[in-house]
C-alpha cells in the first residue's frame, strides 16, 4: 500500500476521480492500490481546500430562482442503534445535508449539514442569502422551519414560496419505497412569486445525483460514514467536482460557467491543486459548513 506522503498528483487525481464517481473507500482501495486510512487523509484535507475555496469564490451570484431541500443520511450508526450514551449528541445518527441549487445555471450555490430543525435552517438560509446580489424567487418543500429562517434573513426582499406533496392517504408507506404521491400543493409565503417556477424538481434531482456519486449516500446499503468529518469532507468534494469539474448534460458547460464563476472545466488534477491551501483547525471552513 501507498502512504500519504508517497502519493503522486496522479494517484491523488485517481482517488478522487474514483469517490467522485460513486465508488466507496474499499472499493478505490481495491481500484487503485492506496491504503484505505491514506485515502480517508486525503479526503479529509481536500474537502477542507475544497470548503475554503468554494466559500471564498462563490460569491456575489447573480441568481434568480433558487430551490431548496434537505436530504436525509447518518454516521457512525442508524438512529435506533445509537448507544445510549451518545444518543443526542450531533455527528452520531440522523445528519441532515441543505441545499440550494440554481435553477438556471443548476449551480449549487450553498450547502450545510445539520439536524432538520430551526437552526440548522436558519444557519443554512443566513448563508445562502450572504452569497445572493440581488432578490431571488426562492421555493422549498412545507417545512415549517423555512418561513422564520427566510424572513430573517431576507425580510421583505424575496419572493417565497413553499411546495408541499400530497401523499395518498390510503396508501401505506412501504419499506423500500414511501406512499404514492397524488399532488403537490403550492403556497405564497411571501412577495409575488411566479406561479410557474414554484417548483422543487431540480433541487429533489440533485438529490439523486447525491445518491448516484456519494457511496454513503446510497439507500439499503452498507456504505455510511463513520466519522462525520469524512462525511463532510465527501460531500465538499463531490460539490466542487459537481459545481467546477462536471459538464452538466443540459447546460453543456459546468454549473460554474453557467453562472460566470470560472471560464473552464477543471480537471481533477486542478481540484488536486487546491491541497497546498492552509487546512484550517476548528475554526476554519468546516465550522463554516456545519450548524451544530
């Protein structure tokens, strides 16, 4: 096996191209010959490069219409298997990860990760709103948290609204699959959003784009993360290769082109590039990224 130190830039390019792609540790382990703790360390000090620079660049957007959701993953254990003694503490359970996505340049602008409660919400909405330049339509699924988080941070100056699904009522949610989805109910929280952008649909997308390149996000599965810095850290990498290093299908450029934050693909040696940044203790970016 290869140490830390021992990795080229093109064996590092490797390690991140194969979790990029959906692969678990063991699995790029196996691809690639790098030892398991080795690859963790390299994830760990990527995604904090990977926080800095995104928290840095993407800045003054010029979005219009930006969608909201939460998706649901764990570390260390499912919530009903948590040991008694470490029940409640953040890191150890349910984890949630926020995301806003725009709906036109299909860049994901912020992201967070935390419980689904009001502050999380209004730690994710605060940050999302420091990235905008100018009134957005803003549309999330019913949670009630939103409606504070957004009013204080935004106050009068956007247009909101909230989506809710209406679930049959005769139908029982199943293990593998939840209750069939009869509607969808729309709400003007606040302004006048356009009835026809009200939507939740590239946002909830962007969910299974999580599932399909993020191992641990995979549902009915063994893959979970088991310290909740390699969860973030996947997360922060798989959004920067997401946002600078993946031509989106429709756009035919990346989301950061699209929205006029970068003139180019980057390539995965470019995202390697960005490891010589400082990695910052407890107080850098990470903190940043996470509301607890």
């Amino acid at each position: 096996m290869v140490s830390m130190k021992q990795l080229s830039n093109e064996q590092r390019a490797q390690v991140v191209a194969c979790i990029c792609e959906g692969n678990s540790i063991r699995a790029t382990v196996r691809l690639t010959g790098i030892s398991k703790n080795t690859i963790a360390r390299l994830l760990v000090e990527l995604g904090d490069a990977c926080v800095d620079f995104q928290d840095r660049t993407l800045r003054n957007l010029k979005c219009k219409r930006v969608q909201c959701d939460e998706i649901w993953s764990f570390v260390y254990a499912k919530e009903k298997n948590v040991p008694t003694e470490m029940k409640g503490k953040f890191g150890v359970g349910d984890v949630w990860t926020w995301t806003a996505i725009d709906a036109d340049t299909k860049l994901i602008p912020s992201f967070m990760l935390g419980n689904r409660d009001a502050r999380t919400a209004n730690a994710f909405i605060d940050d999302l709103k420091g990235r905008l330049a100018s009134r957005i339509q803003l549309t999330t699924d019913g949670l009630k948290v939103y409606v504070e988080a957004v009013e204080g941070a935004f106050g009068a100056n956007v247009d909101f609204a909230q989506l809710a699904k209406i679930y049959g009522a005769s139908q029982e949610e199943t293990r593998y699959s939840p209750a069939e989805c009869i509607g969808c109910e729309t709400k003007r929280v606040q302004g006048n959003p356009d009835p026809d952008h009200i939507s939740t649909s590239y946002v909830e997308r962007q969910n299974l784009s999580m599932r399909m390149h993020m191992r641990r996000f995979t549902r009915l599965t063994n893959a979970f993360s088991k310290k909740l810095k390699n969860h973030l850290a996947t997360v922060a990498v798989y959004f920067m290769y997401y946002n600078f290093g993946r031509i989106h299908q429709t756009l035919r450029v990346t989301p950061a082109m699209e929205a006029g934050v970068s003139d180019h693909v980057w390539s995965y040696d470019e995202i390697i590039g960005l490891l010589p940044k400082p990695v910052f203790g407890p107080r850098g970016p990470y903190k940043k990224r996470i509301s607890n």
